[in-house]
C-alpha cells in the first residue's frame, strides 16, 4: 500500500506540475492601460550659441572699374558714376555700401584704400555718394575736389570697387557691426569677394 501511496503522491504531483506549465504557457488578457505619469523635470537650458558669420548670399560687389571722370583734363571737382540701381536692389535706408580706390600697385591689396580718402601731399579729396537717379533708383558716384582751389587731375587711384551688403543694420546702429571700420582685406574675406 505504501508503494500504491507513493505512486499516487508523484502522479498528482507530476500532474499538478504539468497543470502550471500549461497554464503559465497561454498569454492571458491584457490589463486596462494605467493613467499617464507626470510629466518628468525639465533639465538646463543650453547656453546660448555664438553669433553665425553674415550670409554673403546677397552681397552685392563690382570687379575694379578703370577710373573715368566725366570732365577730361585738370578740374576743381570731377564725378564717375559706377553703377545705378533700382529700388530692389540698394534700399539706401538698410543697406551698406562701401567703396574702395586702388593704386596701380601690381595686384597686390596694399593698394586699396577705402573711400572717403584725402591726399593731403595733393590737396585732393576722393569721396563717394548715392544721388538719384532716373527713372527711379539710386545711383553710386566717386566724387573728387581740389581742398586748395587749384585744379587737379585725381589720378591717385587708378581703378575703383563698390561693395553692397543688403538689409544689414546702418553702419551707425549700436546692435551691428560697423563694416566701415574694417579693412578691405577683411570685408573681401567676410563676403568672399575676388579680386
């Protein structure tokens, strides 16, 4: 009878083992979905990054143009147009422009010399400005005079450059950067301009 016993003890026991094999085998019914956690701390805000270069996209710049005045000969005063502009173009309330003379000097940068330019060894003024033009735009103008009354050639600068960089702050706003106190050098690096 002890040996009937133990038989019955292990085949109920095997069963009983066999049962929760089964049963741990068949995937059961998914639970309701429980609610939303709360919403975890937020971490530092990053510091703030360094100011990008000035796109050079828009940058307007002329290759050198030969000097020539509208008067021949020796003058008080004399004027060359450059290049004239419609109103998309230059907005002279926005925009920058600079201009630039260049000595016949080989090539080489240590030429150029951005304009307002006194000669003083000539008494010769070489400046630039923006004047109307028609029918409707902005005109750009190398202008010269004699500081003494005499009459001069202006033949100092041999060729001349304008450079325009649109929808930039006036040269005069705190918040930008003021690109007439950079060298020709570094605003031909800063907007990739060829010589």
């Amino acid at each position: 009878m002890k040996t009937k016993m133990k038989f019955t003890k292990r085949f109920f026991s095997v069963l009983f083992i066999a049962g929760l094999m089964m049963a741990c085998s068949k995937d059961g019914q998914d639970g309701a979905v429980g609610p939303q956690g709360a919403q975890g701390e937020q971490g530092a805000a990053g510091a703030q990054g360094e100011q990008g270069n000035t796109g050079t996209a828009n940058v307007i710049s002329s290759d050198w143009i030969p000097m020539n005045f509208i008067s021949p000969g020796a003058q008080q005063s004399n004027v060359m147009w450059l290049d004239t502009f419609s109103s998309k173009e230059l907005n002279p309330a926005t925009d920058v422009v600079l201009v630039y003379g260049q000595r016949d000097t080989d090539g080489d940068n240590n030429g150029v010399y951005p304009l307002p330019f006194i000669l003083a060894t000539q008494d010769e003024y070489y400046g630039y400005g923006l004047f109307g033009a028609k029918p409707s735009g902005t005109g750009i103008q190398v202008r010269v005079n004699s500081l003494d009354g005499g009459v001069n050639l202006f033949t100092f600068f041999t060729e001349y450059r304008y450079v325009i960089i649109p929808g930039g702050n006036p040269a005069s706003s705190k918040s930008s950067v003021d690109y007439t106190k950079m060298t020709y050098e570094e605003i031909a690096e800063l907007f990739n301009i060829k010589d």
